[in-house]
C-alpha cells in the first residue's frame, strides 16, 4: 500500500494525451522540406514513444552522423511547435476534470522525454495552466527521467511524490529516482513492474481522491 503522496508527476505522451499523429506530420513535412526520401507513420511513432530523443534520431535516421541528426531533430521540433497549436492532440478522457480535482489536494507537475517547449504547448493547448505547479521536458537538460524527478523533488521539497507513466521505461526510472511507479495500461507501452496500475483516467482520480 503506498503512502499518501504529496504530489503526481505526471509523463505527458500515453498518460494525458496521444499526439503521435501530429509528431508523425511534423517529421514528415521536414523530411519533404529537406528533399529527403524518407515517411515515417504513426505505429512507427508509437512505438518510440517516450523514449529520449537520442535513441530516436537514431532509430529514424540512421544514414545520418549524430550531429546531422540533431540539426534534423531541432528543425523538426520547431516544425512541431507551430502545428502543435493548429493540430493538438487528443485529450484522454477524464483528463482534465480530473486534473482539476486532484490539483485542489496535490501538487502536480510534468515531467516528459519531450523536446524543450512541447509541455508548455501542450499545457497552453488543454487549459491547464492553472492546475500545473511546474513541468519539465528531456529537452531542456538532455537527462534521463530520474535525474529530472530529482529535480523537481529538490526544488518543491516533495515528500512523497509518485510519478505516472505509461512505459516500460517510465517504470525503470521511476525505481531509479527511488519514488513509486503508477503506471496507466492505455497508452502506448506494457509493464509488469509498477505500484499501481489503472486503466483509465478517471480511476487514477478516483483513488487519489480518496486516500
């Protein structure tokens, strides 16, 4: 049985929304603008999602040397900014009441394999500015999850913060930051390692509502 949490960190991609399509287009347009012959669809996608962005350009484009990769990766994050607001994502159900409800007795942050930038559109796009103490994206520091769990930990001085995620991976390096795992069974990854588990949005709320 885990302890009361003080916090909910949450993963952003699998866990609140699916926006593998509109990362799909914004890799695809770059790849035309570049005049590379080259697709990329959405259960190619799915499949990398929330892994760091250096094991992607390494995945996608392989024919590449590693700084290439990156001068393509940056042009396609900047692409993703501009029809991240005109495209969005789909919000997953009982998202948004529930953040609202579980901000009211938590402190909640995000915390994403993402490129610098994408959290904060992506907060702006769902409204949820308000609700959100604090996020913080791979992009900004190019560290793995539990370095940045640390950070956060250290900066709000959390007790007993839980991080909710989606992936194999989420789960790995939640054990490594030494906090609980919660992982949610619909988004884009499987695990057996976690503290809990739940299938939809509304029964993580329902839980923590009632702790």
């Amino acid at each position: 049985m885990l302890t009361k949490p003080d916090s909910l960190i949450f993963d952003m991609d699998g866990t609140l929304w699916d926006a593998v399509d509109t990362y799909a287009h914004s890799w695809n347009v770059m790849f035309n603008e570049l005049g590379l012959d080259k697709k990329i669809d959405r259960a190619q996608l799915a499949g990398m999602v929330g892994w760091e962005g250096k094991k992607v350009i390494e995945v996608i484009l392989p024919e590449f040397e590693p700084d290439r990769r990156w001068e393509i990766y940056a042009q396609v994050n900047e692409k993703r900014k501009l029809l991240i607001p005109q495209m969005g994502g789909i919000l997953y159900d009982g998202v948004k009441e529930g953040l609202q409800q579980l901000a009211q007795h938590y402190q909640l942050f995000i915390l994403s394999n993402c490129a610098a930038g994408v959290i904060r559109q992506f907060i702006d796009w769902a409204g949820i500015d308000a609700l959100i103490k604090d996020e913080i994206a791979y992009g900004v520091n190019f560290m793995p999850k539990q370095h940045n769990i640390k950070l956060l930990t250290d900066k709000y001085d959390l007790k007993n913060p839980v991080y909710v995620g989606d992936t194999e991976g989420d789960g790995h390096q939640t054990r490594l930051a030494g906090i609980p795992f919660v992982f949610v069974s619909y988004g884009f990854g499987q695990t057996d390692d976690y503290d809990l588990k739940f299938d939809n949005f509304n029964a993580l709320t329902h839980h923590f509502l009632n702790l």
